[in-house]
C-alpha cells in the first residue's frame, strides 16, 4: 500500500507483478521467519536456545519440529504463495520452484543427521567466516560460513528460515498465519508426547527419520534434482490454482480447526476469494490485451503494410470467447482453472504474434512502449537538470 501510495504522488504506477517480463527476473518477497520466547529467547538461534534451556539438543528437537511441519503440510505452505503472477515465476532464474523443500546446509544437516541416528551427542555450534569488506570504514565481521541456498523455497539462514517464494503482489498475512500454526501444531504434539512420558530426544529423532525426505541441499533448478525430489514424495504442486484448492483439503481444515486458526467456514470462504483474486487478475489482464491488440498493435501493422494482420485479428475472438467461459464457469474453482489455461497458454501463444509483429513493424509506427524503453529509460532520455552541477573542492 505504501509503494502504491508513494509512487501515485510522483506520477507512478508501482503494478508488483511477479513476472513483467519475459525472460527477466521477475519480483517477490523474501518472508524472514523466526521464533522466540515471551522473555525474548531466540529459538532458532542454536547457542542462545541451548543456553537458555539447559539442554544441549534443544535446538535439533526444535528443527525436529519444524522439519516435520514442513513435510507434512508443504501443500500448505505452496497454497500461500499461489498467485497468477507466482505461476510464473517459480522455477524462473530467480525464483525456486513449486516443491517444497528446505535447506539447512550441510553442517546442520550433518549434525541432524548423526543426531537422528543417535550417533552424536552434545549441542551443534555453527561454523563461521570473517567477512572482510577491504574498506576502512568498516572493520572485519564475523558471519555463518554457510550461506542460504538461493534455490531453495525455505532455507534455513541463521537464526531464521526464509521463505523466498512469497509473490512481490502479496500479502504475506497468509503465509505466516501457515507457518506459524503449521509448527504449533508439531510443538503441541511434542508436548502432548512428552506429557505421555516419551524422552524429548527420542520423539525428535522419531520425526527426523520420519520426514526427512524434504531436507535439500542441492540445486533446486537442476531438473533431475526436481525429479528426484518429486519421486521422493515431496510436495509438489505446480498450478497454483491446484494449490489454493488444498486449503479445504481434509486434513488442512482439522488442521486449522484444531489450532483455533479457522473453521472450516472459513477455510472455504478464504480459498473461494483466492480462486476469485485469481480469476479477476487474470480476466483485466486479457481484456487489456484486447485493448493493446486492438488499439495499439493491428493499427501499427496496418499502418506499416507488414505483419501477422489476419492472425492478430484472429486472436480477439480467441481471447473474448475464453473470457466469456470463464464468467460462465459454475463456481469460483473452475473459472480459476480456466483462468490459468487462458494465461500460461492462450495468451503465451498470442504473445509471440504480437512480438513478431513488434519485429517488422518501424519504431515510429510502433505505438506501444518496447522493451528497450521500459528497461533502459535512462539510457535513451534526457532530463535537464534544474540548475548547473556544482564542483567543490576538497
């Protein structure tokens, strides 16, 4: 709100779509998410939980948890951060894709990993590195010397995990409310076990073996990694419309009931207005290609005598009939799906009619602004300066 806000009052339009160009870096959001006592007490900070505690392995039985909580409800988790614009994104250059893994490193994992096995005892102390910035102004600092994975959705950073696949046009209310009750509820079945009698110790190596398929420190773009973490059952869903659709799924709503979270009402009415955001995104943008196709791009074509003109024409027909269908569909659920198919399909195909018109069609006659000029405006425009620069000497 503030963005828009502040650029309204300078003549601007901030739009925060995920994906404004094709082939470029898109935008999002990194979510930082950590936790800490009522007294303060980081608790995702190994040494300062350790301390607090008393026990040496407080922080491998709190990952414990929150490991658990991340296989369990990836779904989850995916659904927050679906959106027209995160549909394509993730898996770009710059976004991880839509599997829900985590990174932890290979020190930590190291340590889980011998922990679960009850081959180490004793507490994990992160490793670091002395970061010189070779500048006099600011001295040499300590830093981890593993740094997050920035392939992956959900690696952990220090203190902190960071959720990196949160859309730049979201709210990111949602994806806290999932993180937050999604490991409460592994912390209160740690409790609840623990009250029964189990040893701490033992219920966290019981949940580590237990879901530690979804710990990946590797290349998350590489697409024989994405199958092999897909073969391992991994959450994956790749349409975020499918992925809104969990949140009514059977076990989400006990979830959410369970912790006092939502009711199933309101699981339904919050997954029925995401499928309807969904819809209505991408129902103004197809009726804006409408306009660019009619008013900017097949006049430029017929003004030039050269380009696709009949395939042009053809594409408003296309493009009006699929939007007709979508407003005619019978819940909010299946206009999304058709929403996506006009999107990541219809007009992809369109799209590249469009630019192989821009291709022929002379820069004067071209109305409509081209890459070049959204992405390099201060290349090719002058502004006068309001006064002379002035010179000062030292």
């Amino acid at each position: 709100q503030i963005i828009e806000e502040v650029a309204a009052r300078h003549g601007l339009a901030a739009l925060l779509q995920e994906k404004p160009f094709n082939d470029v870096n898109g935008s999002g959001k990194h979510n930082n998410w950590s936790l800490a006592t009522e007294d303060g007490i980081m608790m995702l900070h190994p040494g300062k939980i350790n301390k607090a505690t008393g026990n040496p392995q407080a922080f491998a039985v709190i990952m414990a948890a929150i490991i658990a909580a991340i296989n369990e409800h990836g779904d989850l988790m995916r659904m927050a951060i679906a959106s027209p614009g995160n549909d394509f994104r993730l898996g770009a250059c710059e976004a991880p894709p839509a599997i829900v893994s985590t990174y932890l490193g290979e020190d930590i994992t190291f340590y889980l990993s011998h922990f679960k096995d009850g081959k180490g005892e004793g507490e994990y102390v992160p490793a670091t590195k002395t970061l010189d910035l070779g500048t006099n102004e600011i001295l040499p600092f300590e830093v981890p010397a593993e740094d997050r994975n920035r392939t992956s959705p959900f690696p952990y950073g220090g203190a902190r995990f960071e959720f990196r696949a949160v859309g730049s046009s979201q709210n990111v209310s949602m994806v806290n409310t999932v993180l937050n009750t999604i490991v409460a509820e592994k912390f209160a079945e740690f409790a609840d076990a623990i009250d029964a009698g189990k040893d701490v110790h033992d219920i966290a190596r019981e949940a580590l073996n237990d879901n530690w398929r979804c710990i990946f420190n590797g290349d998350n773009y590489d697409e024989a990694m994405q199958q092999e973490l897909t073969d391992r059952g991994v959450w994956r869903i790749d349409s975020g419309v499918e992925a809104i659709a969990t949140l009514t799924a059977e076990k989400n709503v006990n979830l959410f009931e369970k912790m006092k979270v939502l009711t199933k009402e309101e699981c339904t009415s919050r997954q029925t207005i995401l499928h309807d955001h969904y819809m209505g995104t991408v129902d103004m943008e197809a009726k804006c290609l409408v306009d660019m196709i009619n008013q900017h791009i097949i006049p430029s074509v017929k003004a030039a005598g050269i380009g696709p003109l009949s395939e042009l024409e053809g594409c408003i027909p296309t493009l009006k009939a699929a939007i007709a269908e979508i407003h005619a569909a019978e819940d909010s659920y299946k206009a999304a799906q058709l929403s996506r198919v006009l999107r990541l399909e219809t007009m992809i195909d369109i799209r590249a009619i469009c630019d192989a018109a821009e291709e022929v069609v002379p820069a004067n006659l071209w109305t409509l602004p081209t890459y070049k000029e959204l992405l390099f405006l201060d290349s090719h425009t002058t502004v006068a300066p309001e006064s002379e620069t002035q010179f000062y000497d030292e």
